[in-house]
C-alpha cells in the first residue's frame, strides 16, 4: 500500500492543477470535486496518516459532501486509476452521488416545470425537506391524492448538460496524460453512457418495472412500484419501501445469525440478476439498500442498470467456480473468448493478470472444490476487499480492464464492502452455484443445510 | 424601504389607486382575470374605478393576446381596440402607446413577483439566495405565456426614445423593484451588520436579472431547466460574494 501511495500524492497534484484551471474555465462540477478532493492537500495529508478505515470512512463522508455527476465519475475513476490508498478507496467506491441539494422553490420550480403543476397541487401533501440525497436529485416524501405515501425522486436541473460537459472536459484531459492508460476510452465511453442513462428518469421507470418482476422468485426482495401519472423524465415518483439503511440497521444490534442471512441474500441477490437475468443494478451505494428485521431487503434506486450480453452471461457461467488449473489452456481459451468479444485480443500480460486475479481472489473466496462449497466466507476480514481492489488495479495496468468490467466492479465491489459491513458469514460457492444450475431452485439463502449451525 | 410608500409617478393616468397599494390588490395570477371582477368589489373602491381597471385589464388582455400571435412591432392600436371591442380612442386614453401597455403589463409583473414572496409563509424565513430565486421565479412564471412579447420588449427597450428602457415610469418601476431587493437583502442580515457591499446589490441585481431574462429568452432545455440551474447556482455565488464582502 505504502509504496503506492508516494507517486500518487505527484498525480494528484498535477490532477489538481488541471482541475483547477479546468474548474476556473468552464466551471464543471467536476472541477469543483477534483479540487476540493486533492487541493486540501495538507488537511488531508494530516487524516491520511492515520490510515485506518476510520479515519478513511471520516474523510469520504467529507467527500460525500461535494456533488454532482463529477462525484460518480471521480468514484469510478479513484477506483480505477489506483490513486488512492485502499481504506479509501473502499469506502470512496460506495458514495453514493449526488446534485447540488435544492432549496424547497427550487424544487417547486422544477416540479412545475416537469409535471406541468406545483408539488401541492399534485400531491396531498409533500414534504418540502428531502430524507435522501438519490442520483443527481434528491428524494422527497409525500402523500398522493388517494392517500398513497410515496417518494419522489426531483432531479436537479440542467444536469445533462453537466455530465456531458464533464465528460468533455475529462477526455480531453485524459487524453494527454498517462491517466489514459490507466482509463482507456471505451470505459470512460461505457461510464457516460451509465452515468446519463441515470439522468434519465424514464428509464428507471421501466427498471422499476422489469426488476419487480423479475426479482419475484426471491421472495425476500421488495422493490418500489413507479406511479407513471406522477412521473417524468425529471421527477420520478414511486412507491414507498420499509426498512432502514445499513447504520441504521447495524445500531439495532441485528445477531450474528441474521446478519449471516442478509449477507447470504445480498450475494444471491447479486449472482441471482447476473446470470439469471444478465441485468443488474450498478450503483453499490449502501443507501440504496433497505433492510428490514427478520431479514427483508429493500432495493431502492434503479437509475443504474447494466444489461450484459447473453454469450458474456454464459462465458462467466463457465469461468466461475471453474474447478481445474486456471493456470492450463482450457481456462485461458475461456477468457481469450471472452475478449473476443469485445474485438480485443489477449496478451500475455493480460493473461497473467486475469490468472492471477482469478486464482489469487477468486479461487479463495469462491472456492471451487466440491467439499468446500459450504465453507462460509467470514467478510469481516478486511483482507478480502483489499486483495479485491489491489488486484482489481493490477488488471488496469495489465491493460486488461473491459467496459464490461466497469459497472460489474463497481457493483460487486459494493456487495463485499456491505458484507463487510454487516461482518457477515456467507457461503459464497454454495450460493453461486445454486444460480448456475438449470432448472432455477429455491433461494438457498441462510438455508438451514449448512454445515456450522 | 422609502422607494415603495413613495407615490409612484408611474401611473399618470391610473387615478383608482392609492399609492402603496401592491398588496392590497387582491394578486391576479393571470391576466385573464379581466371578467372575474364581480360587481360588488370591496367597500372603498368606486365603481368608476372599478370600472377602468376592468377596461385596462380587458386592453391588456387584448394586446398580449396580439403581442404574442403577431408581434409586438406588427400590433397596431387599432387591431388591439377591435379585439378588445372597444373603440381606438378608448384605447389612446388608457394607453398613449404600446410601450405604455407594454409598461403595464412590467408593473402588474413586479405587483405579482413580489406579492409571491411576501405570501409565501415558508419563505419568510428562507436564506436570501432562496429568495431572490422565489422572487424571480415568479417573475419568469408570469412571463412565460408571452415569452415572445418580451424577446421583441426586450429589443425595443434599448432604443433611446423606448418608453419601455428610458422613460421617468420605467425608472420609477425599476426603483421599485430594486427597493424590494434591497429590502431582502437587509432583512437577511442583522442589524447594523450590512455587509460593505450591499449598497451595490441591487444595481448589481439589476444587471444580472436582465441578463438572467436574456438567457431564459434564449434557453432551450426542455422545461427551461437550464435557466433553473443557472439561476440557482449564480444566486448561491452572488450571495456568498456579497457576505464575503467581494472576495468569492
């Protein structure tokens, strides 16, 4: 970690110098993160010391002050370029991001100017003080007409026109420094077509729709119900779901016994709309999760879904809890086919990287022998994530990274992190492989067929 | 303060109300409100009154109408009377020329914007930048119908002999609206703690709300969004500007 920090603190420093000229220029709202972000220099200088997730946890709740789109291209990027040292890097990875909050006429104005009418008109009553900070607007209570309670999502003006202009700005910067290496254009390409499809409120209506019902057979899963007569391409109003957010739920001191469930649902949940649905929801921030006692989680904020291709759904089918050498051809022919796909070819240093990652993470924490599928995962050892992440970066400089890879890194580095979190147990293999086979099974999410209780 | 108990010389020919009257007017959120005049109005208004108010209102009415299908510069006089059904001298009593309907129609603009403000429960106790956008919001919200009468106001405005820019009326109305500014600005700081700048404000607001109609006037997002955002970020600056005393 140490030594990867020194040149780092050079990069961030030339980072800053562009930011701020940039953010002199054209004022993007990923000037004012960058700078803020690297600037304060000695302030942060003082916390990074103490590198421990604390301090680190303390610092990001700063960062989660600052906002706009910038805030998720900057999390995304921290992520990827390695510039960061890891406890920060873990906690960075699940800010949620967020607009310029809006005073209560702004958002009047907005709403007018979106659904045609003022808040109180539309509503029964509408709580002018936002509970939530959503992806680039914020979430307001309200009461509709016939005495539904829901939520409203009121995006912040104009904010398009910012993620477009930040991308700009940030291709242009990338493309004269060695920052372009580390993020090659197609994921910066993949990151704004994600980052805009999220300004798209639309969208997320059919989200809304399509995950409902495809996440039915999981019976512990609630997701809002959109009110399309309440709702535009600015404002998106929903219904509302129970449960508290992970502080939250973690201060009422939930057991062992059913952290271990939750943590076991999460990760079926996640390999459940991966290879069953080959959609998933990319946005990690633990915010939207809502966990309810005896274990029923909420999943709010469907602006961020990935749809994978069918043939890239079967080649990890394939390559996960792949039980031979993953060091021998059949497994390489498998990655090769992989990047076939996506017009690259593998080289042998992309190679290396993918076997490394695979054996070194994967092979450990799935681990593929049959008589080790019970084997529960104890995600409380910090350990986990961070061999996550230094070998995440490894595939970076190996060139080895996939626009694919971007939303899917984002999202699994979410999971561990809230598994980490809720110091959860969880059988990973047994879980994964109860989503590869055919026909789908029940869930077999704190099943009682483990062998520890 | 003093600019607006002070009679104001706008209204040469409009003899109906005392001055200082902004609130008392029950607010017309929309200029069709020309026939919702009952014939029993409040005790103290006289029917004559009452009655020349109806008839600019119905002028106006009229002449926005026109303004908005044909053009301010292609309206004559004597198509706004025939709309109106009234005769063309009616028309010359109320309204010596369009600028003067155009004018008008800019004081029942300023009535409504800070009527909107003052009623307004929840922004009484809003931070100054909140209300600078409310009083402006409101504003853009009675100017949207007639958004392409004030792009052509707009233009005639800068002509030397324009009522509209440089007439003692047009003053007096920019007086007081900048009055009420100022007085947002000083009820947002405790007193005595005026910050330097503030005796600037409102010369300064005056130059950024013409700039800021001039980028509604040409924004083209959807919902005018930008002109939201613009708003909001360049008032939260301008705030700052001022409490810092320059310096942002």
């Amino acid at each position: 970690v140490n030594d990867r920090k020194k040149p780092a603190t050079g990069a961030a420093k030339r980072g800053a110098r562009m930011a701020a000229m940039a953010a002199g220029v054209t004022g993007t709202y990923l000037g004012y993160f960058a700078q803020s972000l690297f600037l304060g220099e000695r302030a942060r200088k003082r916390k990074l010391d103490e590198t421990n997730t604390r301090a680190a946890r303390r610092i990001t709740k700063e960062l989660g002050g600052l906002r706009g789109p910038a805030m998720k291209l900057g999390q995304a990027l921290s992520l990827q370029a390695g510039v960061l040292p890891d406890e920060m890097l873990m906690e960075l990875a699940s800010l949620q991001a967020g607009a310029p909050p809006m005073h209560p006429s702004l958002v009047k104005a907005q709403v007018k100017s979106s659904l045609g009418r003022l808040p109180d008109e539309l509503f029964r009553s509408f709580d002018n003080v936002p509970f939530a900070a959503a992806s680039l607007g914020q979430v307001h209570h309200a009461v509709t007409r016939s005495g539904q309670p829901v939520v409203v999502k009121v995006q912040y003006p104009g904010i398009r026109e910012a993620i477009a202009g930040d991308f700009k700005w940030f291709r242009t910067f990338n493309r004269g420094t060695q920052l372009s290496r580390m993020v090659p254009p197609p994921i910066v390409d993949e990151l704004e077509a994600q980052i805009s499809a999220e300004a798209d409120y639309y969208r997320e209506t059919e989200h809304l729709s399509f995950f409902a019902r495809a996440l039915r057979p999981l019976g512990y899963v609630c997701v809002p119900e959109p009110l399309p007569h309440l709702s535009s391409d600015r404002v998106l109003t929903m219904s509302r779901v129970e449960g508290n957010h992970i502080e939250r739920y973690l201060q009422s001191k939930p057991s062992q016994r059913e952290r271990d469930l939750v943590g076991e649902r999460l990760l079926e949940l996640f390999y459940f709309q991966i290879l069953r649905l080959g959609t998933f929801h990319s946005d990690p921030h633990w915010g939207n999760y809502l966990f309810k006692p005896e274990g029923g989680i909420g999943m709010v904020d469907f602006g961020s879904v990935k749809r994978l291709e069918p043939r890239f759904v079967s080649n990890l089918r394939a390559v996960f809890l792949y039980p031979g050498d993953r060091d021998a051809g059949e497994f390489t022919e498998l990655m090769a086919e992989r990047y076939g796909m996506f017009g690259r070819k593998m080289t042998r240093r992309t190679r290396s990287a993918l076997v490394r990652f695979s054996k070194e993470f994967y092979g450990k924490v799935y681990p593929p022998e049959e008589e080790r599928e019970q084997q529960a995962i104890d995600f409380a050892d910090p350990a986990i994530m961070k061999s996550y992440l230094s070998l995440s970066s490894d595939l970076l400089v190996a060139r080895a990274a996939l626009p694919e890879y971007a939303m899917l890194a984002r999202s699994e580095t979410g999971l561990y992190l809230t598994l980490h979190r809720l110091k959860a147990r969880v059988r990973t293999s047994w879980l994964v492989r109860g989503q590869m086979t055919e026909p789908a099974g029940p869930s077999r999410a704190g099943e009682n067929a483990r062998g520890r209780d | 303060m003093p600019a607006r108990s002070k009679p104001s010389p706008v209204r040469r020919k409009i003899p109906r109300k005392p001055p200082g009257a902004t609130t008392r007017r029950p607010p017309r959120t929309t200029t069709r409100a020309r026939r919702t005049t009952a014939p029993t109005g409040p005790r103290g208004i006289g029917v004559r009154a009452r009655h020349k108010d109806a008839l600019r209102a119905r002028i106006l009415h009229a002449a926005l109408a026109l303004f908005q299908t044909r053009g301010f510069d292609d309206t004559t006089t004597r198509q706004i009377a025939r709309r109106a059904r009234i005769a063309e001298g009616t028309v010359f009593n109320y309204f010596p020329t369009k600028d003067d309907i155009a004018l008008y129609f800019l004081e029942r603009e300023v009535d409504h914007a800070i009527a909107t403000v003052r009623q307004d429960p929840a922004l009484a106790k809003a931070p100054l930048e909140e209300k600078l956008f409310a009083l402006i919001q409101a504003q853009i919200e009675f100017l949207t119908p007639h958004e392409r009468f004030i792009g052509a106001a707009f233009v005639s405005a800068l002509r030397p002999a324009s009522k509209i820019g440089f007439s003692l009326q047009a003053a007096a109305l920019r007086d007081r609206y900048l009055a009420f500014v100022d007085e947002l600005i000083t009820e947002s700081f405790p007193r005595g703690r005026r910050p330097a700048l503030s005796w600037f404000a409102p010369h300064a607001f005056w130059i950024y709300y013409l700039g800021v109609l001039l980028y509604w006037l040409h924004d083209s997002s959807p919902g005018k969004q930008n002109t939201l955002a613009f708003l909001d970020r360049s008032l939260k600056l301008g705030v700052k500007v001022l409490k810092r005393g320059g310096v942002a």
